[in-house]
C-alpha cells in the first residue's frame, strides 16, 4: 500500500525539506515554552555536548598536527567506524531516536513519499547530537590538512560531511525497520533475545580488541584500518588520508562508497517508514481462544498474577504486569536490565582489564582476588540500575494516566502495585543474576551475600525512584516506534537516571558498610537483612511518595500528557 499522492488539483505550493525543519523548529520552541527546567536540561546537554566534541575534536586533530600518517589512518577508521555504529545502537539501546517529528502524523496528508523522507530527513539533521558530531570529526579535516594540504583537507570536509549523512540515515533506517517489525508478538520477541544477545557479545569483543591492541603489531592494525576503510563504517572518515598519502584515487572512491550507502539506507528508511505510517503490519489468521474457567475476569489476571486478589490492588497490579510484558518500549527496559545485570558484575570482579591483557591466566588470579566488598559494589550497581527503569513510570502511560486520575485511585495503592509487578519480572533477574556471578566466581557460599545485596539495593532504588517518578516525570513521543524520544528528553532522561541512580547508591551505602566491617558474619546476615532492608525502604518509599502524588496528580497527569 502506498503513500498517498497528491491529486491533480492539490494546492500549487510545493512543500520543501525547508518546511519540515521549520516545523520542528517550532515544535520544539511549544515544548519548552513555559517549561523552564526543560529549557535548563536542554542547555545542560548541549553544554556537554559540546565539551565531548571538543576533547574528540583535539584527540582526532592530534595525528595529523605530530605528523603521524600511519596513526591517522588507524583513528580515523577505528573512530569512525564506533561512530558509526554508536549511532545505530545507541538510539536503540538507550536514548532513543528524536520524534518531534512523528511521521505517523503525516499519514493522511497527500505528501509524496519522497518530499516526506526528504523532510523527515532534513529535520533529523537539527539536533544537539548531530552539531557535536560535525565538531568532533572536523578533527580529521584538521588532521588531512597538516598532513596532505588543502585538497586533503577538503577532501577530509566532504567526507565528514558525508559520514555525517550516513551517520544519521543509518540511525533512522534501522531504528525504524526494528520497530515495525516489533509489532508482530513473535518477532517482537525474537528481535528483543537478538537485541540482548547483541549488547551481551559487546562486552567480550572489547576485551578481545584491547588485547589483540597491546599484542598484535601496528602494521596489522594499519591493514585493519585499511580494510575498514573500504566500508561504508570507514569510508567517510579515512578519505581525506588517502589523498594526503597521495592516493586522490582511493579518496573518490570512498566518497562514492559514502553517497551508494547513503542512497541505500534512505530507500530503506523509505520502505520501512511508510510501512509504520500506514500501520499495516502483517498479521496472521486469529486463532480462537477458550475461556478461562473463571470468567472474563479471570482472563485480565495473567497467570504470573494468578495469586492476586480480586480488588483495585490485584487490576493494578495486573494491568502493569500485562503492560511490562506487551508494550515494546518497557520490555527493552528489561532486556537491558538483563544483559547489563549479568555483564557488568562479571567484568568488574573478573577484572576486565586483566583479562585483556593477560587472557584466561588472569581468570583464576581475579576469582582469587575478588572480595565481598567488591561483589556487594557491583550488586550495588546492579541493584540500582534495574530499578533506575522506574524513574519515569507514569510517562509510560501518558495521557493514559487520567484515567486512574478520574477514578480517584490513592496515590499509594497506585505506587505500591507498580512497584509490584515491576518487582515480578526484575527480582527473578536479581536472583539468575546472583546466582551465575556465585557460579563463575566460584563462590557458591556468596549466593546470599549477593542477593541480599542485590535486594537492598533494588529495595532503596524503588523508593527514590518512587518520588523522582512523581516529582521529575515527562513525556514520551506517542509513536509505535518503542526507541523515540522528545528533543530535549533524552537530557532529561540521563539527568534524572544520573541523580536516581546517585541517591539510591547512597541509600544503599550502609550494605556495603557492613560488608566490610562485619566480614565472615555477613556471609550469613547478608540476605535476611538485605531482605528487610530492601523491603522496608520500598515500602516507606511508596507510602511517603504516595502523599506527594495525592496532591501532584493533575500536574503529573500534564507533565506526561505529550503535547501536539
């Protein structure tokens, strides 16, 4: 099915790319009207946005202005290439792809498909993340220029540019495709266990990289970075130092790699994107369903809620633990939570930087060296960060939320089931996670020492989150792609996850403070008191941060109500 065309006696104004970044413009302009803390997170991130363009800036220029072509080849391919793949997982992984523009609103309009994907294309280009790439790699034009003149340095720009081009088309090609396919149940499923196995595997080709650098041989790497030149990763980036080395030849045929990749991800984001507009997903014939014994019900309790009462708390509870496991944009939360929850305490207790250097030596020295005290910081860490998803719960709903709203629902029973059935799916997590670290270190008497670690912390995590989720909440793009963010929410998001995460660290000092006063001692009390503590603090969490959203409700409710 096709985008719509405009008919023969449509309005003679043309509408240009011009007319799309003017009307983000002004998007963002009604956002921040009248909002003055998103007016000061959005200075805060471009802010810091730049001082990270600024040290990339210096760090590239550096091959070029100490005379090392050989080391200018290897960053300018090496650092490209993780750009460019940083702008395809980042958006998926964490801060998600900036909707301002919602192409599901252009759906009824009579818009060529190709004027739609030129201004979608267009207005994607005016983002703070897109002006602090061009300044971090305007290095290599720097770099080219010292080493091989003007017509490297000009070269150098045009591919900057370029890379640039690719950089964002490939961000929104991809993030688009995955999210038309995450309509479908089952492929939704698949992508998220692919997606997982993904940022799971990320961790151990670091440390295969760090190793293979301090052991293998520079003129390897150059070979590498040669042949990563000739990709669409490195193209861009690697064909201002050809012509510096004088190959002009090499130069242009980079630039054309750049524009054929360009050219192949718009038709792919053109495909994809008018396949989410049209919302025509594919679907298979529907299969009747028995009813369950219990009654219609009965069928609103899934069955990991089976347990629970009847009344307001036992909806709550089943309605967020129906959302958790359907709604795209919370279960890429979990998969994170799950990959991360598994990865990081491994690599801080096994030591990731030994292990690079050394290999599989070093695995028994580090299982060896690893303390209680080291594990209780990562179950720290870990703890904090599952329950770090919550800090922006009611903006899941968004104008959804009036209806708990009109229906008088108390503040804490509202709180006290979301943290509920959150707890259903994230403390299995925290347990499969205490589990496997105890196996791979070795420590099978540490299971309790890191559960109760775990739980404490997840425990005061859910009480900060509790009251920043009332007090901080914003926003999110109505959109079927799980990954959009709103301009400026993606600082929002960061600020806020940076300062729960600092509180409830703080909350969660006095287990790690016992671990290491209390020693074998601990070994023991370590779950029955983490427990405790952890359960305690949610709880007076939920209680005390129940009376501030009894009184905030119709604030909240337009805080996460998004805009049009």
């Amino acid at each position: 099915m096709a985008v719509p065309v405009s008919a023969p006696d449509a309005p003679a104004r043309r509408v240009s790319a011009w007319h799309f970044v003017r009307l983000k413009l002004r998007v963002m302009g009604n956002n921040f009207r009248g909002q003055g803390w998103r007016i000061a997170l959005f200075v805060v991130g471009v802010v810091f946005g730049l001082w990270f363009a600024a040290s990339a800036f210096f760090a590239l220029a550096a091959p070029g202005l100490v005379g090392e072509p050989r080391y200018a080849l290897m960053v300018a391919a090496f650092g490209g290439g993780l750009l460019v793949l940083g702008w395809l997982l980042l958006p998926l992984v964490f801060f998600g792809v900036d909707e301002t523009l919602d192409p599901a609103r252009f759906a009824l309009l009579p818009l060529p498909r190709r004027t739609l994907v030129a201004g979608l294309y267009a207005a994607a280009l005016v983002s703070v993340p897109v002006l602090a790439t061009l300044i971090a790699m305007a290095g290599l034009v720097v770099t080219a220029g010292a080493l091989g003149g003007w017509s490297a340095a000009l070269v150098a720009a045009v591919g900057v540019v370029g890379g640039l081009l690719l950089c964002v088309a490939a961000a929104r090609a991809v993030t688009s495709a995955f999210a038309t396919m995450l309509r479908s149940r089952r492929v939704r499923d698949l992508a998220a266990v692919l997606l997982a196995v993904l940022a799971a595997l990320l961790g151990p080709l670091q440390i295969a990289a760090i190793a293979a650098v301090r052991h293998a041989d520079w003129d390897r790497l150059t070979g590498v970075a040669r042949m990563i030149g000739w990709t669409p990763f490195g193209a861009p980036w690697t064909a201002g130092v050809d012509v510096a080395e004088g190959r002009a030849w090499a130069g242009l045929g980079k630039l054309l790699i750049t524009a054929l990749a360009i050219g192949g991800l718009l038709i792919w984001w053109s495909r994809t994107l008018e396949s989410a507009m049209v919302g025509a997903a594919s679907a298979g014939p529907s299969r009747q369903r028995r009813e369950p014994a219990g009654g219609a019900v009965a069928q609103l309790f899934p069955g990991v809620v089976g347990w629970a009462r009847r009344d307001r708390f036992g909806a709550l509870v089943a309605r967020e633990c129906r959302y958790w496991w359907r709604d795209a944009r919370r279960r890429a939360n979990l998969i994170t939570i799950a990959v991360v929850g598994v990865f990081v305490p491994v690599m801080v207790n096994l030591g990731g930087s030994r292990l690079a250097s050394d290999g599989g030596a070093a695995f028994g020295e580090a299982t060896a060296n690893s303390s209680p005290v080291l594990v209780s910081l990562s179950m720290l860490f870990v703890g904090v960060l599952a329950s770090v998803t919550l800090a922006n719960q009611f903006g899941f709903d968004g104008s959804a939320y009036a209806a708990n709203v009109v229906a008088g629902v108390p503040g804490r029973l509202e709180l006290r089931a979301r943290l509920t059935a959150f707890s259903l799916y994230v403390v299995p997590l925290l347990g499969t996670v205490a589990i496997i670290l105890a196996t791979v270190l070795g420590r099978p008497e540490w299971v309790g020492l890191m559960a109760g670690g775990l739980v404490a912390a997840y425990g005061c995590g859910l009480a900060i989150n509790a009251f920043v989720a009332v007090l901080g909440a914003y926003a999110l793009p109505e959109t079927s792609n799980p990954f959009a963010m709103n301009t400026g929410a993606g600082v929002a998001k960061s600020l806020l996850t940076l300062v729960s995460m600092l509180a409830s660290a703080v909350a969660a000092v006095p287990v790690v403070v016992a671990a290491a006063l209390l020693g074998d001692v601990w070994l023991w009390l370590a779950l029955p008191v983490g427990l405790a503590y952890g359960l305690g603090a949610a709880l007076l969490g939920s209680y005390l941060a129940g009376d501030v959203l009894d009184r905030r409700q119709p604030e909240l409710l337009a805080a996460v109500t998004p805009r049009r």
